[in-house]
C-alpha cells in the first residue's frame, strides 16, 4: 500500500538511528535537529513558540519538510513569515496531525484534521502523498510522535 524507495528506507534508518543514539530516545523536535536537514523548520517552531508543544507528551504526527523543501518557496516567503507568526503558526499547524499515524494507517483520499482544525487529505496512487506533497521518508518514530517528511510546505486554505 505504502511505497518506499531504497533510498528513503536507507534514509529512514538513519534517522532513526539517530534518534535513538545512545540508547536513549529522542522527542520530534530533538530528532529534527538531530538530523541537520529540518534547520529552517525548527528555526520557524522556534520562532512560533510552538518547541514546548512539540516537546510535550503527544502522541503528535508531524509533516516535516525539508529544507529543501522551504527553499522552493518563493523568494522572500520565509522571512515574511517569520514577521507574521500567526500566520506562521497556522501554516506549521497545519503539518501537525493529532495522534500517532503511522504510513501503514493512511488508505487513498483518507482526509484527517491538523491541530490548525482544518483537514488534509493523503493519495497512494504513485506514492504515497499529503496534499500534492511527497511523503518521502516514513514512520520516524519518537518519545512523543511520528515523523514522516515531505518534499514541500503544505499551505492551509
């Protein structure tokens, strides 16, 4: 049902690797920095004051783009994002699902609401996506969550 390259699987297991490094593991916003390829999307949490939340029990899923992901945004969204935070705030809600969703739970044009309260609907016809973002590497599993990363930013209505 859920399709995987090599390459994703091989990144997966050394995400997950590192999140339990030294036989302890670590909550989802420690395992985005861990990782070194989530700098821009921790540094808008920051900026959000959404870390605490993050940090918190959970079980949260979060949709995580990459850095590459918020460099295909047009020029100058970032910052002007990082100069509004409620806006801010709903764009990085809307990648947060409530509960723990694993990639083995998501079935074609299953809809679920983001913690922003409105829904994003999931395709598996040609991989596995978020509303028109790729699910790239899958089931990331944390203290309080799962993380799943995408290759864009998904934007709230």
């Amino acid at each position: 049902m859920f399709r995987t390259t090599a390459l994703a699987l091989t990144a997966s297991t050394a995400l997950s690797t590192a999140a339990f490094a030294g036989g302890h593991a670590m909550d989802i916003v420690d395992t985005a920095v861990a990782n070194g390829n989530f700098t821009t999307l921790v540094a808008a949490v920051e900026a959000a004051g959404l870390v605490d939340t993050l940090k918190g029990d959970g079980p949260f899923t979060v949709f995580a783009p990459t850095d590459e992901a918020f460099a295909a945004l047009p020029e100058g969204t970032i910052e002007a994002l990082l100069a509004d935070i409620p806006t801010l705030t709903g764009i990085l809600t809307y990648h947060v699902i409530p509960g723990a969703v694993m990639s083995s739970d998501l079935t074609e044009g299953m809809t679920a609401e983001t913690v922003n309260g409105q829904s994003v609907t999931f395709t598996l016809d040609g991989g596995a996506m978020i509303n028109g973002a790729n699910i790239v590497m899958a089931d990331i599993e944390t203290t309080n969550g799962v993380i799943h990363v995408i290759d864009a930013v998904i934007l709230p209505e």
